[in-house]
C-alpha cells in the first residue's frame, strides 16, 4: 500500500458523522433535517438559500466575458478549450467528455433552494468511467491493497461524541461495532420526516454485506458498489490512477450536452426504461416496474449522450467538493467561473458540525412525492465518513 492510501486509511477511522446522527434522532435529543440520506422531505420552498461566502481554487470572469467555445488547451484562463479528446490510447471504459460553456445548477421553481441560482461555469474536457464502480472492481482493489473501508472499522466514541449533544450516554457495544445504515422498508406507509422508520444501523454491514452480514455480493458483481465512504472512494480513485470528478464536472457530464433540461434525457418525468428510481408509494411499497427493487446491474438503462450509464438513479454518487448550502450563490456572484472545485470547506446550515461532501444523481430511493432527486441539478450533502445501501461512485480523468 502506497502513502496515499495510508493516510486515507487513517483518515477512514475518523468520526461516524451518520451513525451520530442516528444517535441523536433514536434517542429523541433533536429533530434534523434529512439532507444527510441523500432526500429531505422539505418542499423545495419550505427553506430559504443561505447568503454566500467566498469560493475558493476558482477562477472567474466578469459576467459579459466572451469565451470560445472551442480549441485545444487545459491552461486555466485561456482562451482555448480542450474539446477533441487528448491523442493516445482511450482509457478503458472511460468516455470523453469534451470542454464547454453551460450552466451549471437551475433556476426552476420546482427545485430545492441549494440547487438555485443557474450560473455560469466553463470547464475543460475530461475522461470519465462510463458506469459506477462495480462490486467486482472494487474488490480487485482490496485484494491488490489490503484495503479496509469505514464501515469494516470500528466506530471511536471519542469522536463520536464530539459530533453528539453534551451528556449523551455512551451507546451499547453493538452500535459500536463495525457497521453500516442499511435501507429497511416498514411494512406500512409512516410520515416521511422521521428517516429512522426505514434506515436502520446494522453491525457487520458492508460493501461486502450491503443488507448485513448474511447478505452476499452473489450475483451482483456487475452492481455498483455501495456502503463506501467518500474516503473509500477516493482510495480506490487513487490506486486507480483516477480521482472522483468536481460537481461541475458531474452535472457537465450527466446533461450529456443538453441545455437547461430538467433530466438527462429532456424535460419528460422518467419512464421504467431511462432510470432506477422508485415506483409506487415510498418508503413501503416499490412495484419494480422497472425491474429492481435496490440496485440495478450497470448499463441495465439508456445511457445518456455522451455514453453515460447511470447519470440519473441507481446509486448517489461521490463528488470531490465539500458541501456548502450556499455554493451557487457565491459562483453566481462572481461570474463566470472555470473549473470550479468547491469551497474550502463544508456547511449546512443544518448540520453545520458535520462535514459533508457532494452527492449527486439520485439513487433507487427516489421518489417524486420525496426528493426527484434525479436531475442533474440536484444536489446532496452527505457525511464524508459514512457509508450507505444507496451510495456509490465513479471516477474521472
């Protein structure tokens, strides 16, 4: 194992920032929002966005900047773009995405206050793995490694609490013990503002036991992998000679070239063939019309214009930013910006003692009367160091 992987293995032991939050809901010390699992039950107009601050590692221009569109450079603040992908050999199952103009995030009503306001954004081209990181990639890093992921460590009480009201009890060793939040659908509908009647923390959970320790990855070699933190995933990014994309470059490349569409593949609500989200009535009954009740096999969907599997549904997927609420509104104010790489460090404003990375796409969880978090525009904020049964990844170049 490399230094690089060293470290984020030691990064991997830090605080649970989840598995506090489950703490506190379960024993009833405060009532939080549910940004952190990836969909809040909020109407997109029950919050307003919080004011802006400072972007950092990001260039920008004054707003009536007229840049090409079109060339051959990736030298910040030319005026060339690397459209046409760079002459060598194509990396395998990776898909160019070339440079552009566009904007990024949206100024739809129908959309939550941290998606808003659209703003200008210029990026250059890149290499991007045409599906999410499978169960079996994953595992070729671990036997090459010896790596551990966050879920297989045990949980440090000491950090853990610092993350917990003062006064909080020491939780029994079980909820201790190496685990993970795994998706437990009740069998009867409940009121969508209290997460813990369909999340639960199960010990021995995985991304080689994603239900548990009697769940198995048989079968599902070719599923994205899921219960990874954002630590994991940038291990394995690293070890790949890749690295997890900036939002920009995710939202770039999962609008496939469309302009200021609401999905993927235009403006029509999603039908069973063009994603795997939710059907029927969330959390309790999913019918599977499209055919999978969790996870789907990478590429069982349309891929989207530029060749992209998954860009909408299936499983969140990590981004390199930090998550800050407010990050639109900053970009927006300073023009137009190149290559914007997130802000220096993470807050949500309902949470602001847990650092949080992007999530973006949406998972086999959405619903439209929940979250629709199946846009390009949309955008999640999830604890760093927790693994979940709808969170996985891919990687860029």
């Amino acid at each position: 194992m490399d230094l690089r992987l060293e470290l984020v293995n030691n990064r991997a032991q830090q605080k649970n920032g989840l598995l506090a939050r489950w703490f506190i809901n379960v024993l009833g010390l405060s009532s939080l929002g549910l940004g952190l699992l990836g969909c809040q039950h909020t109407s997109p107009a029950d919050k307003p966005a919080v004011a802006a601050a400072p972007a950092t590692q990001t260039m920008c221009y004054a707003p009536d900047s007229k840049l090409p569109q079109q060339a051959a450079s990736n030298t910040p603040g030319s005026d060339k773009l690397n459209v046409e992908p760079p002459t060598g050999p194509k990396p395998a199952s990776m898909v160019w995405i070339p440079a552009g103009n566009y904007q990024m995030g949206t100024n739809d009503a129908h959309s939550f206050p941290n998606e808003r306001p659209a703003h200008a954004v210029r990026l250059h081209g890149f290499w991007m793995d045409e599906h999410e990181v499978t169960n079996a990639e994953f595992a070729r890093f671990v036997a090459a490694t010896g790596y551990k992921t966050t879920a297989e460590r045990p949980v440090d009480w000491e950090q853990l609490k610092a993350q917990l009201p003062p006064g909080t009890p020491k939780p029994a060793a079980e909820n201790l013990a190496p685990g993970s939040m795994v998706f437990t659908p009740p069998s009867q509908p409940v009121p969508l503002d209290d997460y813990t009647a369909w999340w639960r923390w199960v010990p021995g959970a995985s991304w080689r036991h994603p239900e548990g320790p009697k769940s198995t990855l048989k079968g599902r070699e070719n599923h994205p992998v899921v219960q990874v933190s954002w630590d994991d995933a940038v291990a394995y990014a690293q070890w790949a000679g890749k690295r997890l994309p900036t939002e920009a470059e995710w939202e770039w490349a999962a609008r496939g070239g469309l302009t200021n569409k609401r999905f993927a593949w235009g403006d029509t609500p999603p039908t069973n063939k063009q994603a795997n989200i939710w059907q029927g009535s969330f959390p309790n009954q999913n019918t599977e019309a499209d055919g999978y009740a969790g996870t789907a096999p990478i590429k069982s969907f349309a891929a989207n214009n530029y060749g992209l599997y998954d860009m909408a549904g299936n499983v969140w997927e990590w981004c390199s930013d930090w998550y800050r609420a407010d990050e639109h509104i900053t970009l927006a104010s300073l023009g137009q910006c190149e290559n914007p790489s997130g802000p220096s460090v993470s807050l949500d404003p309902d949470e602001p003692t847990i650092p949080k990375r992007v999530t973006k796409g949406g998972s086999f969880l959405c619903h439209v009367s929940y979250c629709e978090s199946y846009r390009p525009s949309a955008r999640r904020g999830t604890s760093f160091d927790s693994g979940m049964s709808h969170v996985g990844f891919r990687c860029v170049k």
